[in-house]
C-alpha cells in the first residue's frame, strides 16, 4: 500500500523527485528544499546551493555551452549558487583563463534559455570560470589542474566541495578516472564526488567493466551517474504524483490497470551524429536508460521515506523483477525498425538511415524499437509494460499512458513528459442535456498554464543536487547493471540475426507495421497522444477555435494501413472523417476511374460526414498510410456544443466539394 503523505513526517529537506516549490496536503508541509525552480529572475523558495568548486573535464566542448552553463546562469540567476563557487574547466588546446570566459561569454548569448538575459548575474558568474589546459593522458596537465582547483578554492568552504564533470566521451572515461587519481583527486579534503555522463558502458559486459574501474577509485556514494532524463520535471513529477495523490493507490496494481505505455518519438533523423549512432542503435541510446527510468518511477513500490538510498532501493528492485528474455521471446516481444526516405513532419522530403552523413550504407543499426515487458512481482503480475523508442517519426512526443480497466471506453492516465509538459486524465462524462448520453472528456493539468517557471536545460535540478550531495536523481551501480541485464538478450538476439527487411519504414511515419502488430496480438493498441499542432496541419481544422481542437482530440483515433487497402467504398453510408498523417491516397470513382489523390495533411469524408450523404468515392492507399479517424457519432455529439464552428466547416466541406 502507498503511503500516505498523513501518517509519514518527511525533514524539511527531501529528495529531488518534487517539482513543486511549497506542497500542502492537510497538515503536512513538504518542502523540497533543495530543488531550484528555474525563474525568470525572481528569488525561489529553493535554498541556496552547498559552496563548491567544479571542474569540467571537456570544458570546451558542446555539452558544456549548451547545456551545462546555461544551467548554472539559470541557477545563479535564481540566487541558488552560493558566494564561494568557482568552475575550473579543463581541455585539449591551448586556451587560458580569458580565452575561456570569452568563448563562454559569447556561447551564452545563443544558448540561454531566459527570456531575458541578465547582464549582471552572468558577470558574476563569468568572474568564477577558471581554465588550463591539457591533454586528457598527460599527467603534467592534472597537477596543474588540481594546483588551480586548490587555488582558486583556498581559504573558503567550496575547497571542501569538489564536483569533477566528466563531459568528455566515454572512451576517455578510463583513462581520465587514472590521471585524476595519480594527481591525487580521490584523496581531496572534504567531499568529492565524480559525475559521469551516459552512456554507461555499450553492453552489460562494458558497463560492469566501466563500474569495477570507477569504484576501484571512487566510493559508490561518490559516484554521480547522470541522466538528463531525470532533470525534467515531469519525470520528476512521477514520484510526486504517487506520493501525494493518495486516491490512485489503491488502483495502482495489476489488478485495476490493463497495461502500461511509455512512448519516446521523435521527428528528427540522425542527421549529424551518423556516426556515433550508428554504433549505438535506439536500444542503447534511449531504451536501457531513459524509458527504464521512467518504468522505475512508475512501477517501483512508494518508497518509505524520501531518503535518497530508500529511492534508489525501490528503482532498483523494480528492475530486478522484471522478466529477462529468454530464446525465442525477443522474435516474439520485440520489434525493431529502421527508417527509409519519406518525408518530415513540415512537408519536406526526408532521406532514409542508410543515406544519413557518417552511416554505414549497409547499417542493420535500428532506429526503432518496440518491446514488451513483464514484472514478475506481487504489484505488477501479468500486467504487461510497453516501451517504444524512434527517430524520424511522425511527431515528437514523449509520453507515458497508463490504462485502467473498465467494462467500457477505458480510462486513460497520461504523463505527458515532452515537447508538453501535463498530467491528463481521459473519462467518460454525461453530455448537456435531457438525453443520459456519455462523450469522453478530460482533464489535464499543463505546467505552463499553471507555473510561471520558464523552461531550463534540465541540468539545473541535477548540477543543484550534486553539489548537495543528494544522489537521488543519479544511477547506481545495481540499476545500471540491471537496464543491462534487461536489454542484453535484445542486443544479442538482434545482433545475431540482421534485419531482412531494412529500412521498414518510411521517415515521417508511426514507425514499422510491426509495431502495430505486437499490441494487437494482444487485443490493445498504441495510443498515439494528439496535440493541437497536428489537427491544425489539415487545412479543414486550421481556422477551429482551440476549445474544438482540445476536445476533438480526444476523440481521434490512429488507424495505420497497408498500400492497396480500402479505407471506404462508394455509396457506402459509413460518415467517419478522416485525416492523412501521413501517406497517400486515391480515390476512385464507381467505373475505376482514378478522381484524385488524397495526400499528408488533407483530409477525407467531411462531405459525408457534414452533408449527411453516402460516399461519392472509393479511397484506398497507394502507399502505406498512418490515418486519424473520427467516428461520426462522436463527431455529432461534439460539434453540437459549437454551432459557429459547424457553419464554418460545412462552409469548407462546400467548397472542397
């Protein structure tokens, strides 16, 4: 049974899985405060951050401009970073200290996130950037490096705080882990701690190889293994969401949920990172870290308290009960995929995988996956747990949708983690008026209608709690080697027995019919969430009030076709609309004559549906087609509520007629 946030007095300073500033619930008061929310330059409630000193190993380099110094403008900004704070980068080259605060000064003018910059706060933060220079194997440029850290920290309480950020590439890992050794890193004074980027290891075999060399160095409790997954406050937002909505608890079983969704897509191909994601594949790259992350937080037992090692217990053992695949389940669980030529999501033409800079024109590297997962515990027996994972698809998005079961129209939980950031409920609600008749509806709770918190990199909630010493959004040992464990026998099987039939689905689409297929067997479907943007795409929606649009998607669903099927026939009374995502279509007249083509972003059966007549035309798909279908029912039931907008399309029906 989930706890009650009643019966359990969490300190004032928890773990940084709340989003929320102040929560209170009766006359409990929980207060993350150690959890910055990112403003606009108004103080947080947030305490300010321990004193410290970071070293950037790769200081010079991407993720540092766009991601990890624009997170610490926002902090400082916010006032979370303390007086005695200093970074001390580090890289190849031959930069020094006012080479470096100028390429930074100039870097942080494109990558902030702020709606304003502020001048001031960046001269004060730009005053603590430190810099040497050297090579990753030279032992001569640690010395130098721990002789500058030293320095720049005498004296003050950030010399017994020191954060060393490993943004470099994994193949430096090893050997940067010796040299900081050598020059006597892990025997600081005070607290260390080693902060190590993803990707853990490529296998479960490197990564078991990459934590022995770690932890014959450092601590476990030194060791700060970041995912910028964790960063987002919807992820974040999980825990608070079964912590302090007591009312989900009890449903929160095999026994009340049908089965579980979590759907990462998006829209871009590889494009420059050919190279490096073609070593990597989808299953490396998003579903052994990101989507079991998110598994851990939605499944894991409601931890006892707060505490970071209580967290990471329950995340851990959630992993541990799920079930490896054996020989044979891979064939049947998993689907795989890999992008061809199509075409974007803006109308423009898209080159498949194998024609991506840097990739092996043979390449079996998938770019999609789908599997299915069971947890073989007392909570989640026999309840099954999708993951799907794809580039060059048709939207971006990524979501996780638990569905309940009910006799009926099933009801929908929906965490919406990107580009929209919502927790939404899907249900049934009696319509207005004297007939008792039922339109699903929903409620969504969106952040930024309700929080005036801008958007950061999602580095800030990490960097913050590092310098904290909370571990709790950061990968243990046991977890990392577990996602492995999990997603090893896929590797392997898929590894063994190269894709026939690659590339298997067109960019821009739902991904490979396959896909579709592994949820059917099962008498279940994907649910492709819809925002507004993508009704809007169709030139009959684009002039709908938004009202219309939020409750018509509610009411769409996907139907994906193959080349030659029949979508509908002519003269058949049958007034569902349709809109083509994409794909293309033809209609037909009753002699077989060819009327027209139906292409993405345009729409069928308006007439149908808005004049009330059979159909004029046979549609059938010239090439594959990912459809969105309107039952006419629902449609009528909607529409009712908006008389000006049903003028207005049966206007547009007319004249498209």
């Amino acid at each position: 049974m989930m706890p009650s946030l009643r019966r359990h007095r969490f300190p004032p300073v928890v773990a940084a899985s709340f989003f929320v500033r102040d929560v209170i619930f009766e006359e409990t008061r929980v207060v993350p405060s150690h959890l910055p929310a990112v403003g606009d330059g108004r103080q947080q409630a947030s305490s300010v951050a321990a004193s410290g000193v970071l070293v950037i190993l790769g200081a010079s380099g991407d993720l540092t401009k766009r991601l990890l110094m624009p997170a610490l403008y926002n902090l400082a900004c916010d006032g979370l970073l303390p007086e005695e704070f200093a970074v001390v980068g580090m890289a190849r080259g031959d930069m020094n200290t006012e080479a470096f605060r100028r390429q930074q000064r100039q870097e942080i003018a494109k990558f902030n996130t702020r709606q304003t910059f502020d001048a001031d706060r960046w001269a004060w933060l730009e005053s603590r950037l430190h810099f040497t220079a050297g090579e990753f194997d030279d032992a001569a440029a640690y010395g130098r490096l721990r002789k500058l850290v030293e320095r720049v920290g005498g004296g003050t309480a950030a010399a017994d705080n020191t954060l060393l950020y490993l943004a470099i590439s994994p193949d430096f890992f090893t050997v940067v882990n010796q040299q900081l050794a050598a020059a006597g890193f892990t025997r600081l004074p005070g607290q260390k701690r080693i902060i190590v980027e993803k990707p853990f290891g490529k296998d479960l075999a490197s990564a078991h190889d990459l934590n022995q060399s770690l932890l014959a160095l450092w601590n476990e409790d030194e060791i700060y293994r970041i995912d910028h997954y964790l960063g987002k406050e919807t992820v974040q937002n999980l825990l608070a969401f079964r912590l302090a909505n007591d009312m989900f608890a009890p449903l929160w079983n095999a026994a009340h949920i049908d089965h579980i969704q979590i759907t990462a897509t998006e829209t871009v191909g590889v494009e420059t990172r050919g190279e490096y994601y073609d070593k990597t594949g989808v299953v490396r790259d998003m579903l052994q870290n990101h989507l079991l992350q998110m598994l851990a937080y939605i499944c894991m037992e409601p931890p006892e308290s707060l505490d970071p090692n209580v967290v990471r217990d329950a995340k851990a053992r959630v992993l541990q009960a799920v079930r490896l695949f054996g020989p044979g389940d891979v064939a049947r669980d998993c689907v795989r995929g890999q992008y061809g030529p199509g075409v974007k999501a803006d109308g423009t033409p898209a080159v498949g995988y194998r024609e991506e800079p840097h990739v092996d024109p043979q390449s079996n590297t998938p770019t999609f996956a789908a599997i299915k997962l069971h947890l073989d515990n007392e909570r989640w027996a026999g309840m099954p747990v999708y993951l799907r994972s794809g580039k060059s698809l048709w939207k971006r998005g990524t979501e996780i949708v638990v569905q309940f079961k009910t006799a009926g129209e099933p009801n929908l939980l929906i965490f919406h983690i990107q580009p929209f950031q919502a927790v939404e409920i899907r249900m049934q609600a009696k319509r207005p008026g004297p007939a008792f008749q039922f339109q699903r509806a929903g409620m969504r709770f969106d952040y930024a209608e309700t929080f005036e918190a801008s958007r950061g990199t999602g580095y800030e909630v990490l960097l913050y709690g590092a310098l904290n010493g909370d571990p709790t959004l950061f990968s243990r040992t046991d977890f990392v080697e577990a996602s492995w464990r999990i997603m090893q026998p896929v590797l392997d099987t898929w590894a063994g027995t190269p894709a026939a039939d690659f590339p298997n689905y067109p960019a821009g689409t739902w991904g490979p019919r396959s896909a579709t297929s592994l949820l059917e067997r099962d008498g279940r479907g994907w649910h492709e969430c819809l925002s507004r943007d993508v009704l809007a795409r169709s030139e009959f929606f684009a002039a709908a009030p938004a009202v219309l649009l939020n409750t018509l998607m509610l009411a769409f669903r996907p139907l994906a076709v193959e080349a030659g099927a029949t979508i509908v026939e002519h003269g058949e009374r049958k007034w569902d609309l349709y809109v083509v995502c994409r794909g293309e279509l033809e209609a037909v007249g009753p002699a077989g004559n060819r009327l027209g083509v139906v292409k993405a972003g345009e729409c069928f059966g308006e007439m149908a549906l808005l004049l009330n007549q059979p159909r004029s035309a046979t549609v059938r798909a010239v090439s594959p087609c990912d459809l969105l279908v309107l039952d006419a029912d629902d449609f009528g039931r909607i529409i009712a509520d908006f008389p000006q907008a049903e003028a207005d399309l049966r206007r547009i029906a007319t004249s498209r007629r």
